[in-house]
C-alpha cells in the first residue's frame, strides 16, 4: 500500500525528465514525418517551447535543409513549426 503511495506521488515528476532524454536521443534517420511525430510526441510531455525547441530540431536536420527556411519570420512558435515541417517534407 505505501509503495503505491510513494509510486503514484513522485512517478509523474520524473516523467518529463525521461520523456526529455528520450526527445534528446530521436536521430533523423531520412523519414522526416516519422521524426517530428516523435519529437511532437515526447514534446507533450516535456513542453519545449521557442529557441530550444528550435535548436533542436535543427541539429538533426542537414544542413542544405536548413538554409531554406533561414529568411522566413513567424509570428509565433505553432507557425514556425508547420514551415519547418512543410520544408523539410519538401
């Protein structure tokens, strides 16, 4: 019963800390729909949010990839996000 306790209480605090080293350790493997689900999905969780959420999608992208959308602005981190995926999709 107090295992229980223990478990249900302090389980959940550390989920987003592994949800994150799980995000970390994704690899673009080529299939770039297959790569940003996973990163969406860790990201439930872990809630990345702006520059770093950035940095780390990019670093797993080629570099070519990634001089495309370098010029476009977006208003907020939702837009950039559907860019980002629509370019490398291309």
């Amino acid at each position: 019963m107090c295992e229980q306790v223990v478990t249900k209480r302090f389980v959940p605090t550390h989920e987003a800390e592994r949800t994150l080293e799980l995000m970390k350790a994704e690899r673009y493997d080529g299939e770039v729909r297959q790569y940003l689900l996973q990163i969406e999905n860790h990201n439930i969780k872990v809630g990345l949010q702006g520059v770093v959420l950035k940095d780390m999608l990019k670093a797993q992208m080629p570099e070519a990839s990634l001089l495309r959308p370098s010029y476009d602005k977006f208003p907020n981190d939702e837009l950039w996000l559907e860019g980002f995926k629509n370019v490398m999709i291309q």
